[in-house]
C-alpha cells in the first residue's frame, strides 16, 4: 500500500485511479461509456471503476478467493457484468479498509499479468 494512503480513510475514485495507473504498464479507457472507467496492463482489463451512482470496482479474483471473499465482505459480490467465477465486484461504501482495497488491486493486476506473453511482460520492466 502507498505510504500516501491512510489505512483507516475510505479510498475514493481519484485515489484508486491513482493507485492503479503507478502499476507498470497500465493504461485507462472508457470502452463501455462515460460511467466506467477501464484499466488494462498490455490490453488486458484488471480493474473496472464504476463512475455513475454507487461507487464500485470490479477485480479479477481466483476462483477459490472468489467464494470466500463474497462470504467474508457484505460488500463484495461476484463480479456485476462480469464473470461470477473470476471477477468480483466491490462496493466502495467505506467497510473495507483501503490497505485490502489495494492488495486486492494489486493481486488482480498479478492475475492478469501473469498470463502475458513473455514479450509483453519484458515490456512492463
């Protein structure tokens, strides 16, 4: 978690923007519209910000964590438009600390890039 970043404070919109464009090699889009915001490492989407009503993110998730994390946080579902198997989607109501925000960010950035090619992940160095 960044040092600039306060445990305990509710992660709002610019700062999970923030946070995610330091990651190497990301870049953000709005594909979908004016009311979600994309983040994609080499073309491969690992977080989706919700910009219209409640604030919300998407993240890739295992498969395993998937179930556990929907049955440990009231605010975290299966993934909304989403696949329910690997994505989930949480609620930014401010019941989940910022410092799990983020390593949650930070392993579905691992997830997807993990799966690049060789190419690709030399690139991100």
């Amino acid at each position: 978690m960044p040092s600039d970043l306060n445990p305990d404070l509710i992660m709002n919109i610019e700062e999970l923007r923030e946070y995610c464009l330091k990651k190497p090699g990301v870049s953000e889009s709005m594909p979908f519209g004016d009311d979600t915001l994309v983040f994609k490492v080499a073309d491969k989407m690992f977080a989706l910000l919700n910009l219209d009503g409640e604030p919300g993110v998407n993240l890739k998730a295992d498969p395993e964590d998937v179930i556990s994390l929907c049955e440990t946080y009231p605010s975290v579902t299966p993934g909304y438009h989403m696949s329910k198997k690997h994505w989930v989607t949480v609620n930014l109501d401010g019941s989940v600390k910022d410092g799990l925000i983020c390593k949650w960010i930070d392993n579905s950035y691992f997830l997807v890039a993990q799966n690049l090619t060789k190419k690709q992940k030399e690139n991100l160095k």
